[in-house]
C-alpha cells in the first residue's frame, strides 16, 4: 500500500461504515427476532420433556450405586 492508496482505502472505510450505520437499526431487529425464535425453541422443547431423560438417567445410576455392594464399590 502507498501513500497514493491511502484516500481510496479512507473512503472505502468510510462507505461500509455509513452502510452498517445505516443498518444497524434492522440487522439489530433481526437479531432480537431470531433470539426470540430461539427462546420459544427451547421452551418448547422443555415443555415437551426431551431434558427428562437426562434426569431419568441421572436417577437410574444413583439408585444403581446405592444398591452397589462393598466389594463392588472397592472395585470401582
């Protein structure tokens, strides 16, 4: 780059940064939009019970260690 190139660079610089500016308030809506889409997913899905399983799970393997004999839990 020389010193010839700097105003070129300078108004290029400036032209995508009016652009964003000039954007910014629409690309921030569709931000909030798709966050909310992603909320109500993930409500929707706690809802439904699909983490239930997990807990199952959890449940399952504490009740499997406390019937576990001593020799067992040496062994482990």
């Amino acid at each position: 780059m020389s010193a010839e190139d700097v105003p070129g660079v300078i108004e290029k610089v400036q032209a995508k940064l009016n652009s964003w500016k000039s954007d910014q308030a629409a690309q921030t809506q569709k931000n909030i939009d798709a966050a909310k889409k992603r909320i109500e997913e993930l409500e929707k899905t706690d809802e439904e019970g699909t983490n239930g399983d997990k807990a199952d799970k959890t449940d399952k393997v504490a009740e499997d260690l406390s019937k576990a004999t001593i020799s067992e839990k040496e062994e482990a």
